[in-house]
C-alpha cells in the first residue's frame, strides 16, 4: 500500500532553504508534475482511514487542493479551499500562518457554525499552518471530525497534539542534506 508514493518520495530531489532540506515532490509541491495514479493512490488511502461522515473537506492553497479535489470527487463532499488572498466576503476569518520558513496570512470562506468537516493536507512539519487552520475553525464554529496529511516530517503532529488535536498521517519522511533517507508507513488512523 503507498508504493507510487513511497518510491516517488525516495526519488525526490533535496533543495535547501536556508537551514531546511526540503523536498520537492508533486503532492507537496506540484513539480515535476502531479500524476492522477498518485492522487487515487493518496486520496483512495484517505479514504479507508478518514472519518467521512463530514458536510465539508476543508484544504489550503496550494498543494492541499488536487488531494481535497480528488477526495470531493470520489466522495461527494463539498470542498473548502483556504486561500491566500483576501476576498471580504461576510464572515471571511483571516489565519495567521507561521511556518519552518516563512509568515503569511491566510483566509477562510465558507464555513458555516456546525459545519463537520475533515481537513486534509500535503504535508506538516512544524505544524504551524495547521494549528492555525484549526483554531480559525473552531472561531468559525465548525465541528473538525478528523485531519489527515499524507507526509509527516518533523514535530508538528506531536506539537497539535499538546494542543488536543489528532492529526492522521500516511507517511513519515526522514531527510537529509543530499536526499530521503526513508519513508515509512504512519501506523495511526487505521480503521
């Protein structure tokens, strides 16, 4: 199970960014290109270990969105995309991000007080952008019924966790400044 993904990982090429190796891979960056067999492996996973009994699934911009795409399509439910531009809508609440690298805002439509939602990503290392998804949530009043990343690197899920959110992850990464060095299977959120 998670083969393209795992194989995928293990090849992708390294760039640093200041101190951090980061890898560049389609589901978390889009390039080379985003393979549709990669999505249906990613988002059929998600669906065997996802609490799916959601009105919403709610993603970031960017790479969150061919996974949450994907996943509305095989399941029906409507997606939440948070974005990166202001639109001042009613209601819009607007998300301090920090990550490892960088600072941003970002922005949440769309989501109604009791709404259940699953919110799925790309990727979470310091867990930074994802705690702040979730408390903007909870300002909006919806329910979060699960979350679910496909790559884990770093503390980040730990770090949610003594904030009292579960995260689910697919795969854990180890990288180093010339390549992946591994990848295993998360063994949480198996049904």
């Amino acid at each position: 199970m998670l083969e393209r993904l795992t194989k995928s990982l293990l090849e992708a090429p390294i760039f640093k960014r200041g101190e951090y190796n980061y890898f560049i891979h389609p589901i978390t960056d889009g390039v080379p290109e985003v393979r549709p067999e990669l999505i249906r492996e990613v988002t059929g996973h998600i669906m065997r270990i996802a609490d799916l009994e959601v009105d919403k699934i709610v993603t970031v911009e960017a790479m969150g969105i061919p996974i949450g795409i994907g996943l509305s399509i095989i399941s029906d439910i409507p997606l939440v995309i948070i974005r990166k531009r202001k639109y001042g809508l009613p209601g819009e609440i607007e998300i301090s991000q920090v990550t490892g690298y960088s600072k941003s805002q970002l922005f949440l439509n769309g989501i109604n007080k009791g709404d259940r939602v699953i919110v799925v990503d790309d990727v979470i290392s310091t867990g930074g952008t994802l705690l702040a998804v979730l408390k903007s949530l909870k300002i909006a009043g919806a329910v979060v019924k699960d979350v679910v990343v496909v790559v884990k690197r770093g503390d980040g899920v730990k770090r949610l966790k003594t904030e009292g959110y579960a995260v689910k992850t697919m795969v854990d990464v180890e990288v180093s400044e010339s390549r992946v060095t591994s990848v295993t299977k998360s063994d949480n959120g198996r049904k």
